[in-house]
C-alpha cells in the first residue's frame, strides 16, 4: 500500500490528496494522461477552475493585453527592443497587479468566475506570492521573443529568405510557454507550471 510522500500516511486506492496534511498523493503523478477537465472538487472546501475555463480566462486577458500593448507602444511606433521590454512589464504588473491586489482575479479570470489563492486555501494570498507567481508566466512568455529580437538586431540574408525556418525556431523559444499553459491539462489540481512556482491554485469562484 502506497504512502503519502510528504507525511507518510497510508492511502487509499484512487486518492487524489492525502487525508491528513492535503498533499496530492502518489497516484498523482502515476499516469500523467491529459484530461482537459472539468472544474474538480478538493478537499479544502473549494473547486479547482477546470483546463477550459482557465483557457477563456487566458484567451480574454491576451486580447486585453494585446489592445493595452497596441494602444501604448503599437501607436508610437516603437523600436522592436522597445515594444519586446515594454509587453513584458506590462504583462508583469498586470498579472502581479490584478492577482495580488484584486481579490486574485485579472479581468480575464472575473469573466469566467475563478479566482487565484494560496494552494492551501486559507493563507491570504499576499502581492509577493502573485509577483513570483507573475515573474515565472512573464520569463517563459518573454523567450519567446528572443529569436525575434537576434533576427531583428543580427538579421543576414540566409535568415531573410527562411521564414519557415525562422518561425520553426520561434515555435521552439515559445514551446515552454505552451508547456506552461497546458500543463493544467494533466496535472490533478490543475495547475499551471507557474501556478506550482508561486504555489497558487486557482478555484472557480461561487
């Protein structure tokens, strides 16, 4: 019978948290599967927000984020080393902003009725914990970027004349964001990899 990896205590068949300290069990991680699931219940008394309802939270804060970038830097006609820095600082504080200051919701999250907290569910989330939690999203987000940013600097003619190849590579720089956001796909309290990072959960609200 398998033992709980952070307390010790003995678990049942198919359980999903240990009983006594809340840890996901064992079988957690046993069969990594993706699920794209529904909003499921936990054992701290709130609904972990499902892989879908996290995506429309997600696909309504990038347009916002996408008009707020446009109408700042998009307008002015900035330089591309420019408009790379000021979408990442804008894409920082309104994560760390919003989540930390604003009962844990951007705009995109209010829409869809989540909100995120403290992964135990009772510690008030603090705006350190949504800027750790902002600076992990923001990095793997931002790396994206580099490519583009060496073509643009260091651009040569082969490059020029390879835009698949190009966009191939973009792809590969973009791949852990991707990661990170479809990790809640597969992971039994539907976290993200930053969700982990800053050691949040987000919940469907009531």
């Amino acid at each position: 019978m398998a033992s709980c990896p952070t307390c010790g205590t003995q678990e049942v068949p198919g359980q999903q948290f240990c009983a006594s300290c809340g840890s996901p069990t064992s079988s957690v991680y046993s069969y990594p599967a993706p699920q794209f699931t529904a909003d499921v219940s936990s054992p701290f008394g709130y609904t972990l927000a499902g892989f879908w309802r996290r995506f429309l939270g997600f696909f309504i804060d990038d347009i916002l984020l996408l008009i707020i970038g446009w109408a700042t830097l998009g307008a002015h006609h900035v330089g591309f080393a420019t408009d790379v820095i000021g979408v990442t600082a804008i894409t920082f504080l309104y994560n760390s902003l919003l989540i930390g200051l604003r009962r844990g919701q951007t705009i995109g999250m209010r829409v869809v009725s989540v909100r995120c907290v403290d992964q135990d569910g009772a510690t008030p989330l603090t705006y350190a914990r949504a800027a750790k939690r902002a600076i992990f999203y923001t990095a793997l987000l931002a790396l994206g970027t580099f490519h583009h940013l060496y073509r643009y600097v260091n651009p040569t003619t082969a490059q020029l004349h390879r835009e698949l190849h190009a966009e191939l590579i973009f792809f590969v720089f973009l791949l852990p964001h991707l990661i990170d956001l479809l990790w809640v796909a597969w992971d039994k309290r539907n976290q993200t990899l930053h969700d982990k990072f800053g050691q949040t959960v987000v919940i469907k609200t009531k």
